[in-house]
C-alpha cells in the first residue's frame, strides 16, 4: 500500500463503499494504469 491507496481507501468507505481496504484500491490503481510496478528492465514498464 501507499499512503495514495490509504487516503482513497479512506475516501470511498466515507462515501459508503464497503470493501475497499488499501490492497484493494493499491490493485485496482495498478490496473487502471495509475501505478507502474514493472521493473525498469521489464519489457511491459512503459517508460513514462
């Protein structure tokens, strides 16, 4: 997690959502692209 994750975490139980912990919000923000994980040598990293 990182302290992003944590704060929407926070935000969306505040707005009533239930299941979204931090490692929830962290996976989702890989997928929608918002966080780039890959190593610098990886093939898939996007260079940005």
């Amino acid at each position: 997690s990182t302290p992003v994750s944590d704060a929407l975490s926070k935000d969306l139980r505040k707005a009533g959502f239930s299941f979204v912990g931090t490692t929830i919000v962290y996976a989702f923000m890989q997928a929608v692209g918002m966080v780039d994980d890959h190593l610098v040598t990886c093939w898939r990293r996007t260079g940005k």
